[in-house]
C-alpha cells in the first residue's frame, strides 16, 4: 500500500468513475485499475462494485476511503507545516452558497481546536455576493459557483477549481414533475417553482423567460430552509446547482429527486474556493480550505 494508491482510491470515490480518476491524476485507466486491484488483494477486500450508473464503493470501501482522506489530510498537513501554521491568529470570515453550511460548520469546529486563537465567522450568502464581499474584504475565502467564461475577470482574486456544475431541476419524489427523469422548457412551465435568490438562477430564469415564455414562480427567497420546507412538503419544485443538491439530506433519503433539464443550452459551471490574493490570510485560507474540502468529500460517499 502507498499515497499514490490512496489517491487514486479517493478520486475514484469523487468522480464516480475509474476513467474519470485516470483523466484526472494523469494516468491511464489500465495503470489505475491495475493498482486498484493489487491493493484490494493486498486488503483482501473489494473497494468499489461497477455498474451501469458509476462506480461505488462497497460498505468496506467506504470505511477505507474515509481513513485514506485522514490519512491524505495529514500528508497535505505535513506539507503545509511551518512555524505559523502551528499557531495561527487573527480573524478568518468564510461564506458558501447554500447547502453546504454542515460541512462548514465541520471545517469551523476542527480549525478551532487546532487553533484556538483564530477568529472564525461563517455565513450562507449566494455565489455573486460572496464574491462582492471578497472584493470589499467583508470575507476572507468562500465556497462558490461560476461561469468558466467568468473566471477570465478574476483579476486580484484567486480561484481553486473543485467540481464542474449545472443547473437543475429538484422536486419531492411523490409529484407529478417526478414521473420525469428529463424536463423540456414547455414541460417545466406547467410545474410551481420556488427559487432561491442566486445570479445564476436568476440569470436561467431570465433567458428561459426570453426564449420559453414565464415560468409559474411560487416565490424567490434568500432562504434556504424556506427551500427546504417547499420540497420537503411537496408544495413545488426548486431550481438549483445539481452540487448543492448532492449535499441535501432529504435527497440522501430518497425524498427528493433531480431532474436534468433538456432542450436548453447552460454555459459551463465551476464549483470551488475563491479568495483574495492576500498574504495575510492565505496560509489559514489553505488550511480551512483542506478541512472543508475532506468533510464534502466525506458526507459525499
């Protein structure tokens, strides 16, 4: 067993997919396969089961991978390590879009015990005003969805790529809009929508209203868990990044389902950490964002 098997088991575990982990490490899927297979051997268990909707890990699987993050976690530790990350102070204020503030609040408590001396704050603000406060140095480092073509505008402002994303429709199991595995733009139209208030929600509404004609909007909210009420009472459907909903817990237990819309061009999505470009903050941002990254991961298996 080594770190490179270790990595190669956790990407598996992220993309769902030995092709996928292979494009991403830079190996190719033979190499990876073959290590896979040499280390469930040397295990004497099976790690992961195929099938035609991905690649999963079994209950042993699992249990591995969470210990081979711990383990990842504390190699990046090691690297990281100086005489200012052993003691860092000062304040740290981070923000993320909806639905991951659990694993925020996770990344929060274990920064705290490893450095009780800095200041924490945690909010839940939509991607386009995270991003303002960061310009404005309201906040440090957040968790946010963008356009690829965005990026380009970056400029003072740094941004770790985690995840590509796209919109999609959420509704309670039991509704008629759930009968559907694809959504066409005339389809959608004949379901009640509540929206959260998000810019890019609100930048699909308005072309789907310029293309496709209005849509029936039950209300838009800054709340999440007003969202959450929605669904869970089966009062009307949502629009959403497909990320956040991967992370609900009424999708976890079956009570909610995703739904892909078609016949509908999105613009490419990125899902990741921004921050300023700012060395005073930097080394705790890092730190933070390796605590957050691992507890995503984590309650993603």
């Amino acid at each position: 067993m080594n770190l490179e098997q270790l990595e190669y088991v956790v990407e598996i575990a992220k993309t769902k997919s030995f092709s996928a982990a292979s494009a991403n490490l830079h190996i190719t899927q033979s190499a990876i396969s073959q290590s896979i297979h040499r280390l469930e051997k040397e295990l004497d268990l099976t790690l992961f089961e195929r099938s035609r909707s991905g690649t999963f890990p079994t209950v042993e699987g699992k249990r591995f991978i969470a210990k081979a993050m711990d383990i990842l976690q504390r190699v990046d530790d090691l690297k990281t390590m100086n005489i200012e990350a052993s003691a860092l102070t000062g304040e740290l204020h981070v923000a993320t879009f909806p639905s991951v503030m659990p694993y925020l609040v996770q990344a929060t408590a274990e920064m705290k015990i490893e450095h009780p001396q800095l200041d924490i704050s945690i909010e839940e603000k939509g991607s386009m005003e995270i991003i303002k406060d960061i310009r404005s140095n309201k906040t440090h480092l957040g968790f946010i969805a963008i356009y690829t073509k965005q990026l380009r505008e970056f400029d003072g402002l740094h941004f770790i790529p985690m995840y590509s994303g796209k919109l999609i429709v959420c509704t309670h199991h039991h509704s008629e809009l759930a009968k559907l595995n694809r959504v066409t733009p005339e389809q959608l139209k004949l379901h009640k929508l509540a929206l959260y208030r998000d810019g890019f929600v609100d930048d699909f509404i308005q072309d789907f209203t310029y293309d496709h004609g209005p849509l029936s909007i039950l209300f838009r909210t800054n709340n999440s868990e007003a969202i959450t009420t929605v669904l869970g009472s089966n009062m009307a459907a949502t629009i959403g990044h497909d990320f956040s909903f991967y992370q609900h817990p009424l999708w976890k237990e079956g009570v909610l389902k995703l739904i892909e819309i078609t016949g509908i061009d999105q613009p490419k999505m990125q899902i990741g950490f921004v921050q300023a470009e700012s060395k005073e903050i930097a080394l705790a941002a890092e730190r933070f964002t390796l605590k957050f990254r691992q507890a995503i991961e984590l309650g993603h298996l």
